[in-house]
C-alpha cells in the first residue's frame, strides 16, 4: 500500500496539472504531463489482459500521452511528434524476462518481422526491462523529435533510444496493426467505452 500511495505522490510530482483520470485497477494517471521540458496530454488508457490457460492475468495499464489528441494508431506512430507511453505494472507474475520476451515479440509484430534495422537501438531498450521488475514499478517512454526515446524507470532515466525509425515501431507495438491487443489500442486512442 505505501508503494502505491509512493507512486501516485511520483505521478503528481509529474504532473502539470491537478486533474486526474481514473483508469481500471484504480491506477490513475494525469491529465496532463511533463516530460522532457515537453506539455502533453492524456489520450487514453487501457489494460493488457493476457490469457493463461483458463486465467486472465493483467500484468499492466498503459496510457498514451500527446502534444493534442488522436484517435489514429497509424497517425500517432507516423508523427515525427513528442509523445509518451507509460506503462504501470500491476501483477506480480510480470518479471524482467517475461516483459522483454513480450516487448521484443511487439517489435516483431510492429516491424512485421524485420527487427535488424533498429536491433541495437531494441537491445538498448531491454537494457532497462532486465533489471528486477514489481508491482508498481512505472516505465515512462518519452520520444522528443532530434533526441531520441527517453526510457524512464520510477521517474529515473534509464536510457536514450536514438532513431524514428525506432520510435515507430516502440510506438507500433501497442498502437499499429498488429497491436499488442485491440482492446488496449482502443483504450490508448481514447476509444474505449
């Protein structure tokens, strides 16, 4: 319980702004944000939900943070634009190398399976992932146009992703056409009901 209330003291420390959005898991996220000297908005948010077997673990929320909202995938991930990702982690069964193996299983679905052109930049981001992850832990993605992806880890930068090209497809796991699930995409685009 004190983690939690910790991690929402982070949130306001980060935020902008005073409102708040409740998402599902009672975990709340700004309305506003800023990172990287950068304002930006909430767009959406929604839970992973992951079949295992007869159960249904939801080892995470995530939300998406733009300059203005979009209800585009295709649109955000092509924007040469600040934007965020934050995921916060809500199960315990999520551990270091389940969370990479996903996240590069993501890149092979963003990037239809042609991951070698951006595999340094891939290696780079789970750098981060390998270290011990627990519930509560917060990863802030922050792209800034010129700079790079800047992966935070409890508010702590953890790594410099440099490339667009790398941004679309880190971007493309949760929000192309191939998403990490749709129902996720839609919360993130603001099109959950």
């Amino acid at each position: 319980m004190f983690k939690r209330i910790a991690m929402v003291l982070l949130a306001l420390c980060l935020a902008t702004g005073t409102a708040f959005a409740v998402d599902a898991k009672d975990v709340k996220f700004p309305e506003q944000l800023k990172l990287e000297n950068v304002d930006l908005v909430l767009n959406g948010s929604g839970i992973r939900v992951k079949k295992v077997g007869f159960v249904k673990v939801e080892p995470y929320v995530a939300a998406l943070f733009l300059t203005e909202k979009m209800a585009d995938g295709e649109a955000v991930i092509s924007a040469d634009a600040p934007m965020a990702i934050r995921l916060y982690i809500t199960s315990k069964l999520i551990s270091s190398k389940k969370m990479s193996k996903s996240t590069r299983e993501g890149f092979e679905r963003s990037t239809n399976g042609n991951t070698a052109p951006i595999q340094n930049e891939i290696d780079e981001m789970m750098a981060v992932f390998s270290e011990k992850i627990s519930v509560d832990d917060v990863y802030d993605m922050v792209y800034i146009p010129g700079t790079g992806t800047c992966i935070y880890k409890q508010g702590e930068k953890k790594a410099i992703v440099k490339g667009f090209e790398f941004k679309k497809a880190l971007f493309g796991i949760w929000l192309g056409t191939q998403p990490t699930t749709e129902d996720l995409k839609a919360g993130m685009l603001g099109q959950a009901g």
